[in-house]
C-alpha cells in the first residue's frame, strides 16, 4: 500500500485525569444493569479534579510529547489546539502554549518558538480533526522545516441521571506533526469530508446559562450540553456515511474493496458500541451499492425487508433538519429500512468477524477513557498503536481508516498510511503509563465533584502536572484581571 512522503504524525501522548468513576461501582449507585452498561459504553471514565480544565490537561499531554521524544520546543511553529470546551472565548492555545514554556525552563529546557502559530479549532467531537488538518497543510505549506503540534483536549460533562452521564470522560492528546511522519502519512486529497446543519443535535448555546431549571442543583458554571440522543445517533451515522462515500469517491474504490485491504478501522468513539453500530451501518451502504447483489438479498431475505428500499436509501442524503424546524419532538428515522438490516448484520457470524479482524485494535484500552469528545479518537488510534507494537502486529506500509464525526454535524474520513519503523514511535506513546495509578472515586466524592460541593476524604495530591493555582479578582480602571486564571506546574 502507500509509502510516499505526505506530511504525517511522527509521536503521540496521552493525559488523563487519575480521578476515576468505575461505573460497575456508578450502576450499583444509580440502579443501571452493569452487564449492559459494560457492553454498550465500557468499563470506567475520568473526571478533572478542581484543579484541571482542558488547557491544563492539554498542557500536560503537550509537555510529555515534547520530553518523551526528545522534541526541540524551537523547532515547532504550529501549536493547535481542538476542543469544545473552552473557557475563554479570546485565547485558546497560547495558553497551552504559557504553560508549556515556564514547564520547559523548570526542567532546563529552551522556551517554544517565538515565532509559533497558536490557533484553535472548534466544532464538536470533530475540532481535533480539523487542527490535524490545518497542522498537516502547515506542514505542506510554509513550515520551512518547523514542525507543529496538535493537541485535542476534552471534558465531556452531564447532568447527573441523564441518558448521557455515564458517557462522561476528560482527557487530551497530543501529536506531533511533520514533512518525514515517523507514524503515519496523510495524504489529504484522499480525505472524504460532508458536512450540513443539523440543529438541536448536540449543542452548548450560551443562553442556556439563563434559563430557569437548568441543571438546578450545580454550584458552579457548568458545561453540560443540550443533547437529543436518537436524533443525534441518526446525524452521527448519516454523516459519516457522506464523508466515507466522498472518501471512496476520490479513491475510486467500492467500499467492499476498501473494507478488504484496510488493515483496521477507528471511528470517533463516544462510547464502545457507537463505532460497532456506525461500521453495521456502513457495512450495509457498501453492500447496498455492490456490484454484487448476493449478499444482499440473502441478508434482506432474512428478516423481510426490502432490497431495493436499501439501495434507495444509500444513496438519498435527507434532511434532518427539516423534519425538527417545526418543533417536531420525534423526527422520522432517515434510514429506517438500512437501520433495521445492519442491527440484523450485527448478529452475523460474518460481521462479528469484521469487528474481530478490522476494529478490535485498542479497543478493549479504550474502554476506560470513557467519552474524551476531540481526543477520543486520537484516543483510540494511541490505544491501537500501542497494542499493536506490544503484540508485534505488522502495520508497516498498511492503510488504517480513521473517521472523525463532530455534532452539529459533520464528518472526516481520511486514510492513514503507516511508514516504515513506526513500531519506535509508537513504544513512545505511553497509554499504559497515562491510565496507570487512578484514584477511584466514591458516589459522595463523585457527586460532590460534579456538583461543585466541598469534596470530603479525597487522598490526592497533584505531581507532575500542570494546576490551577489561583484565579484573577482584580476589576479596576488600570488593570483587570477578573477570572483569567494563573498556573503553575508542580513537579
């Protein structure tokens, strides 16, 4: 497969937070069958103590790239960070960035270039796809033989009894980015992107602050969005759908070929059985546009369904939005017929052995870093790389798909291109070592958290981390530094 010398990844790093919800100990606390949560979102999440937030957790993931792979901070001229859970609406990586440089002069090390870009990216689960993107186009463009770092930072938060709490998780991951990738190549005119708007998906409008009732009972500024679950699982399948068929489009490939040949497949992962349910669903599409109708019709004859109503909806693109605009609580099922089928597909014997073969990488890693929003499926691909050097599995030269999907919506779905000698790399990542020493929360100490209540007999001293030291409180005429908070890095 494809070895030339696009712009690529060449190091990963991972942070998360050592606070720990087990949610076999979360279903005993709230009465959710442990079995089924086990199966469907995984088995732990992190949660920020009160002295982390995305850019502290970026920050670590940042620090530990540069020192884990001997990176010379002078020679980066690209910082980009992506997330969704900003809380300055003025600056974003710069502050990653201040961070970074007073932790490189503790340990004796130069500062970050002066002369380094420090944008970032926002849209949903999808923003750290898109700094990769704009990352890889510096690196194509006017690096001049600086290189950038891409970093997805994330705290995914919910009302407490809602259908997404225990979807909840907190972390950051970091790439390095250059012209001669030591992990991965991208070659971005193979990249399928799709994109439309699709309303109350999944949201954070501001003006949900003032409304009366919401989130009732949280003693602090909260970030819980406003989510409509099976309506966002219709957006989330429909658009990387679009993104995978523009994808094939340019690469001139049916997806049955595709599927054949790619080594193994990571989509964005807001819990453990979404990308088992996207894959069914794009399994079908692929077959729906076949040149072979066998396999088909034996599957539709199955359960009674229409073949050719499966054609006719892979290939419509419906509107979603249209069906909500006039304030319709249950929107119509845009695929009703292509759902049906793949939740079929998913019992087969075949299928099961697709997921086995082509998406079981990482997977069982991933299922306790619970929802990292932009950095879960970095998340995933740095659980995936890692397994694959510890168990000496043979990526060299291997093509390895790799879809990103942002609420709101849309979707990336971009081949990536493993080199030569990236098993080095990849012992670097540190996956193991980031979910090592957790501190497992008590249903008190959890909720107390969450709340925003005082937090009583948590044992847990920050080390070698970044923290929140103090927050502004000055608001006069000649100086104001009002909720601009201050860091430091404890060693």
């Amino acid at each position: 497969m494809k070895t030339d010398t696009n712009p690529g990844v060449s190091a990963m790093s991972i942070y998360v937070p050592r606070l720990r919800v087990p949610l076999e100990a979360w279903c005993g606390w709230t009465g959710n069958p442990w079995d089924k949560i086990r199966s469907v979102v995984g088995r732990s999440f992190r949660y920020p103590a009160r002295h982390e937030n995305v850019y502290t957790m970026a920050a670590n993931a940042v620090l530990r790239l540069i020192r884990n792979n001997d990176i010379d901070p002078g020679s980066i001229g690209f910082l980009a960070l992506g997330t969704e859970s900003s809380k300055d609406n003025s600056a974003g990586a710069v502050i990653v960035r201040g961070m970074v440089d007073r932790a490189l002069e503790q340990f004796g090390l130069p500062r970050l270039s002066r002369n380094l870009e420090v944008p970032e990216f926002k849209h949903a689960c999808l923003g750290g796809v898109y700094a990769l993107k704009g990352a890889l186009r510096y690196a194509s463009c006017d690096a001049r033989g600086k290189n950038a770092i891409v970093v997805c930072s994330d705290i995914a938060e919910y009302e407490r009894g809602s259908s997404g709490e225990q979807t909840q998780g907190a972390g950051a991951v970091a790439m390095l980015v250059d012209e001669s990738p030591k992990l991965f190549s991208i070659d971005l005119s193979e990249a399928g992107s799709a994109s439309d708007y699709r309303g109350p998906d999944f949201r954070k409008p501001f003006a949900r602050h003032f409304v009366e009732g919401y989130t009732s009972g949280v003693n602090r500024m909260h970030d819980f969005p406003v989510f409509s679950g099976k309506y966002s699982t219709f957006a989330y399948l429909d658009e990387a759908g679009q993104a995978v068929d523009e994808m094939l489009r340019r690469l001139d490939v049916h997806g049955r070929d595709f599927v054949r040949d790619v080594k193994a497949m990571f989509f964005h992962r807001p819990y453990h059985l979404m990308p088992v349910q996207g894959l069914a669903f794009l399994y079908v599409r692929a077959l729906a546009k076949s040149r072979n109708a066998g396999e088909l019709g034996a599957l539709c004859e199955e359960i009674g369904v229409d073949a050719q109503a499966v054609r006719a909806e892979a290939q419509s693109k419906p509107d979603l939005f249209e069906s909500v605009m006039d304030g319709n609580k249950n929107p119509p099922e845009p695929y009703p017929v292509t759902t049906q089928l793949a939740a079929h597909v998913r019992k087969s014997a075949a299928f099961k052995e697709l997921i086995k073969t082509k998406m079981s990488l990482g997977t069982d890693r991933a299922m306790d870093l619970g929802n990292l929003y932009t950095a879960a499926l970095p998340g995933w691909l740095a659980a995936g790389f890692e397994e694959a050097a510890e168990t000496n599995l043979d990526l060299e030269n291997q093509t390895i798909l790799a879809v990103g999907y942002g609420s709101g919506d849309a979707a990336e779905s971009i081949p990536l291109h493993v080199t030569p000698g990236w098993t080095a790399a990849a012992q670097r990542i540190g996956f193991r070592e980031a979910l090592a020493d957790p501190v497992d929360l008590s249903r008190e100490q959890y909720e107390a958290l969450h709340d925003g209540r005082d937090i009583k007999g948590l044992n847990y001293q920050p080390k070698d981390e970044f923290i929140i030291a103090r927050v502004g409180e000055v608001h006069e005429p000649a100086f104001q530094d009002l909720g601009i908070e201050y860091y430091e890095y404890v060693a």
